[in-house]
C-alpha cells in the first residue's frame, strides 16, 4: 500500500472508461503524486499496465481482491 495523493473509485464502470476517468484525474496531478485507482473491471491490471507504458507514468502496484483491483500510478 503506498500513500497516495489522489483516489479514483471507477467500480462498476467497464473498459475503456476506468482508463479515461484516470486520464483525467490525472490532469489534476503533479509530477511524483500519485493516483489510487479502484476498479472492478476484470481486465483493469492489463489495461493500466497498457496506459502507463504509453504513457510514461509507473505502475507502482496493482492487487485484485475479491474481484476489486488497486491500482497506484505515479505521475512522471
């Protein structure tokens, strides 16, 4: 668990939209904050695995437990 600047809850929303909403909580951060993520789309891990190597910022961590992921990005 990391300390985070910023919490996104994207439960119940389906792909490409946990990602969109995190783009644009994102516009709101500075460079080394970071944005939590919470997400129960099956396939959030892979997708913002996929968005940060597009992107530039790091995946610092993503957990599933019980059908709920944690994701930690950090701004770069």
């Amino acid at each position: 668990m990391y300390n985070f600047d910023s919490e996104l809850d994207a439960s119940g929303l389906n792909c490409p939209l946990p990602v969109v909403r995190a783009k644009n909580a994102m516009s709101a951060l500075t460079a080394g904050q970071i944005l939590k993520i919470i997400s129960t789309d099956p396939g959030s891990a892979r997708n913002f695995e996929a968005f940060c190597a597009q992107t530039g910022n790091e995946l610092l961590s993503s957990t599933e437990t019980n059908g709920q992921h944690s994701i930690f990005i950090k701004i770069n």
